[in-house]
C-alpha cells in the first residue's frame, strides 16, 4: 500500500478486496468485481425524489472569472486537533507564503442539515426555517425537517454561477442542503468507508453502487480530479468557461472510519484533555447540566474515536494534494480562489457529550477556514464570519452583488488589501471595490450570531415522557449512534473500532434535549469601553409552528449563559447571574439586530 500511495493523484488509492460491501470492513485480498448495495439510508438527499432533473441551460460565459474550489469537510473541529492532519493541505496551499486563516471563523448552526443549507442560500437559519414546532415530538436526524428548501430553490449560489456566469458547477461528496438546483455534475452520499451507495446524475438508474473495493474519500477524490480533467470544464471544449468544485467528503463524521492504509497511523493521538473535557455544573442547560461523568469505560472509546478521526482526515488531505495537482495541470492554477472549511466542530468528551456537536460552545462552534487566490492577504485574519457569508462571497468572486434575499456578506473586502486589488480578476476587482466603498455606510459586523433548534430527545413535554438523565428511557432520543431504543445500541463509539475495544460500551446518554434550542452570540469587544470577549446565549424551551413562522420563537427565555471569555476561555463558568446589567443589556440589544434580521437589515 505504501508503493500505492506514491503513484499520481488518488487513483490507485482504491485497494481491491472480497468484501461484503460493510463499511467497517478493511479489504485484505486482491481484486473482487462485486459491486455493494445502495446504501440509501446514506444518501442525505433522501426526502428528495430519488430521480435527476437536468439543469437548464448556463447564462453567458464569463471568460475573466475565476474558478473556484470549496472543500466542505464533515465535523472537522479546530479546537480539538481537526486542523493537524491537513499537512499536505497546508503545505500546499500556505506554504509558498499565500493564503489565509481565518482564525475566528465559526459556524451559524452547529449541526449538518442547517449548516448546509446555509452555506448553499448564504441566509441565516430563522429565514429558512420550517413550520416544525419544537421540541419536535419525533427526533429530526441531522435536523432536516427544521429545514425548509423550497424557500431557495433556484437561489442558490450555484443557481446564480451558472444562470449569470456561466459556470461549470459539480458536487463530489455530501450535500444535505434540501434541493439539488445549481449543479451540471450531481455525485452525491453520506458514506465514510468502503461500499456504499451515492447519487449519480450520469448513471441511468441516478445511483452509483460503490464496490466493496472504493473508499469513500478517494473515490469522491477520484472523481473530482477526472471531472475536473474532462475537456468541456478545463479543456478546449469549455470555451474559456469558469468552474466551481464542490468536494465535500463524510470525514471525519462518524463511524470515521479510515482508509486501510491509514488503519495504523495517528498513534498516540487522543481527545485533547482541555478544562472543558468532563465538565458541567448547575450553571448550564439540562442538556449539560445532567449529564453523567465520562467513565473510563467513555474515556477509552473516544480516544479511538479521536484517533479514527484523525486517520480519515489523512485520506481528505490526500484529495486536497491530487485536487491541486489537477488544477494545475488543466492550468487553471493562477486564476482558482480555494475556500477549505469545514460544515462545525465536534465534542470530544467535552462538557461531557462524547460525540457529535449540537452546542454554543467553541468546541462545536469554530473550523478551520483557509482561503488562498490571487490577492488574498496570507497569513492570520480575525474577520468575525459564519457559513452565510460564503454564498455571497462566492458570488462576489465572480462579479455579483449579493441577492437581496441573502443574510450574509461578502467576505472579500476583508480579505484582499486595497494595495493588492490589481491582482484580481476584473469582475472580482469591480466587486471589491464597490463593497470596500459600502463599507463606510455599512461597516463589517463585530460579532457573530448562532441560532439552533433541538432535533428532540428527552424532554417533560415529550408525549412519551422521557425524562432527563439520570434515569434516560429507551424512548425518542439521541444516545451516541441512536435514535431509538439507546440501551440496545453500541453506538456511535462502537461503530468501527478498534478491535481491542470491541466489547467496550459507553454510558447511555442523550445528545440533544429539549433544553438545547438557542440563540446566541459572539462578542470580542464588541461592547464600547468593554474589550472582554463574550459568548451569550438564550435558550427557549418551547415554541410553537405559529412563533417560528412569526419569527417571534425566542419571546420567552427559560435559561440565559454567559461566559466570560477573556478569563474562562472553554466557557467553564456561566456569569450570567453576576453581569452587569449593562453588558447584559448590550447583549441583548445586540442578538437582537440579528434574530430576527432579514437581508441587508442583518448586521
């Protein structure tokens, strides 16, 4: 396997085994012509008719625009070790002295559905909310039914690529955003691990049954470089046309499970022992407040998921290194902008959740976000963002204003210095300029704003009465890997780990609850003659289909947090009770411009 690895790009990155398609089955032998199952419960479109409506036709082509790729990972965190296995990404990328970090990049919603629709609409979550009451009375899955796509349909980023500037638009990995709009090339799935089943606008039947021999990360590499390569996107049928990549691998969500060739790498790596792992006190939600102490037991099954986390994300950087490869090869190279982020953070044992994300905390808040084109400033930037400023900043790179409807911003005035605007393209350059000018009318945001409605679990409101641990039912819940019946579940620890702890089990605890539906805020000296770094939160226990539509959900606060962050950094000590009544007032009166904003009204 190691001979394997030095070949070009990733296509001899797929090793060939007899297998029967399990995900969590490394091959061993030499090659098998079986192909595994769909595996359509993987799919994250599954609402959506199993079925490919072509696009209509692109707009004019714009030959000066530049293309763009956006890497989009799956629970890759910044503040646990996610960002440490991206060697090659950050050499490549960074290393000759370009590109940028954005060190204070965070997430709006820390869970998958939301997060991603965000990313494709640029709108906060209150302006693409459904009708569903919360807390919902049966668990929402990754919280897509508090999703409602039809509000943007049509409206997407890739919508307008392709209708105003005639991009070449493909999607190589998870989509999870609620409508399929936007894109000439449709390779889609939620799959982490060898077999699985993807949606394939090119095949007759609309799905691509993997061989139990594909990984799931190298085939989603594979076929981004060859679509990539193919004459009518970089080659002398694509007419000067632009493209945008949208690779969006399932690494390192669980069951992370790695590549074969990675099974023994990362040794040594474990969740980061951080003042906030096995932490909770009276001071937080019931979700945190009740929740058990990590066991030993606990403690040894998420240092293996730390660790399978940090394999799979080796096979993500290994497709970053083919992905430049190729685009230098097609000699687009100069003129591709790379956003490389990820959709939230992880928990890690942190205020006691052993997995998964779902809170206000930074854990689950902050990714990695790295930028790089022509122009960019490299090194270091504090600009305060969310997921919604990447729809319009897409736009912006190739000369569009941001469409009334979008909450977010474009990101590029604070990201190309005015002595380096000669460097861009021209519609690029023409969009900088004109937002750097309306900076003066409208400045940049000094905070960011975070909204989540629970998916369910247990709750006194609940028509099954589950209640709060301790004393956890097996009813509609969130245990690790369960959504029902917990206590008869391995969960998600289990799935895929080493074998010396295959008979380990962690403690049954839920995830999500009724308590964790919330608004909050971000705010590093946001308050005048105040420079403290804050993150306040409000959490509404109930609200109705009637509220959310109003827009009138957060009206009846059940809990408050603050944290101090220039003193308590891993947000260990709610203060909200000891706050000056003028902090809290400006906090207040800050979230507030935001929930609930809409457009060019959003700060």
């Amino acid at each position: 396997h190691a001979a394997a690895r030095r070949l070009p790009l990733l296509l001899v990155l797929l090793l060939l085994a007899e297998s029967t398609g399990n995900r969590c089955a490394f091959p061993t032998t030499a090659a098998s012509s079986e192909t595994a199952e769909a595996a359509a419960s993987e799919t994250a479109e599954a609402p959506l008719p199993r079925r490919w409506v072509p696009p209509p036709p692109h707009g004019p082509v714009c030959k000066d625009c530049p293309s763009v790729v956006f890497s989009l990972t799956d629970d890759q965190d910044v503040e646990l070790g996610g960002w440490t296995p991206m060697v090659k990404t950050q050499s490549l990328l960074q290393g000759d002295g370009n590109g940028a970090t954005l060190t204070s990049w965070r997430v709006h919603t820390p869970i998958c559905s939301p997060s991603r629709s965000q990313t494709v609409s640029g709108r906060y979550f209150h302006n693409i909310k459904s009708t569903l009451a919360v807390p919902p009375a049966k668990v929402q899955p990754a919280a897509t039914g508090h999703v409602n796509g039809s509000v943007y349909t049509n409206a997407t980023f890739g919508a307008h690529l392709r209708a105003q500037r005639g991009y070449n638009v493909a999607i190589f990995g998870k989509a999870n955003f609620n409508t399929r709009e936007g894109f000439d090339r449709w390779f889609q799935g939620a799959f982490l691990g060898y077999g699985g089943g993807f949606e394939d606008d090119e095949s007759p039947d609309f799905a691509y049954h993997a061989a139990p021999s594909e990984y799931a990360t190298s085939l989603l590499g594979n076929k981004s470089v060859e679509w990539i390569h193919r004459p009518n996107v970089t080659g002398s049928a694509a007419a000067g046309r632009p493209f945008f990549l949208y690779f969006a691998p399932h690494c390192p969500h669980t069951p992370a499970m790695p590549a074969a060739w990675y099974k023994d790498a990362c040794a040594g790596v474990r969740s980061p022992r951080t003042p906030a792992y096995n932490h909770s006190n009276a001071g937080f939600h019931a979700l945190v407040a009740t929740q058990p102490p990590i066991s030993d037991v606990d403690a040894t099954l998420i240092d293996d998921l730390a660790r399978r986390r940090c394999q799979c994300l080796l096979s993500v950087d290994d497709a970053h290194a083919a992905l430049v490869v190729a685009v230098k090869e097609a000699r687009r190279w100069e003129s591709t902008y790379w956003v490389v982020t990820s959709d939230h953070g992880y928990n890690l044992g942190h205020h006691r959740l052993p997995s998964n994300k779902f809170l206000l905390y930074d854990h689950t808040l902050r990714v990695p976000m790295l930028v790089r084109g022509p122009g960019i400033a490299a090194g270091d930037n504090p600009v305060l963002g969310t997921n919604v400023d990447y729809a319009p900043t897409f736009l912006g790179l190739a000369g569009l204003a941001t469409p009334a409807a979008m909450d977010g911003r474009s990101l590029l005035p604070m990201l190309v210095p005015e002595a380096r605007e000669g460097e861009l393209p021209a519609p690029t350059r023409r969009h900088v300029r004109a937002e750097r000018a309306a900076l003066s009318r409208r400045p940049w945001r000094a905070d960011q704003f975070f909204q989540y409605y629970t998916q369910g679990g247990p709750s006194p409101y609940h028509p099954q009465g589950c209640p709060q641990t301790p004393g956890f039912k097996p009813c509609e819940g969130w245990a690790p890997g369960s959504s029902s019946e917990p206590n008869n579940s391995p969960g998600d620890l289990n799935q895929c780990g080493f074998p010396e702890h295959e008979a380990l089990r962690g403690t049954v605890r839920p995830l999500d609850d009724y308590s964790n539906t919330y608004i909050g805020l971000h705010c590093p000296g946001c308050i005048p003659g105040d420079a403290s770094e804050y993150k306040y939160g409000e959490y509404q226990y109930v609200c109705s289909s009637e509220e959310i539509v109003a827009r009138r959900c957060f009206s009846s606060i059940d809990t408050y947090q603050l944290f101090n962050m220039s003193a308590d950094p891993y947000e260990l000590h709610n203060v909200y009770a000891s706050a000056p009544p003028p902090i809290l007032a400006a906090l207040k009166a800050r979230l507030r411009r935001y929930y609930p904003c809409r457009g060019a009204a959003c700060p």
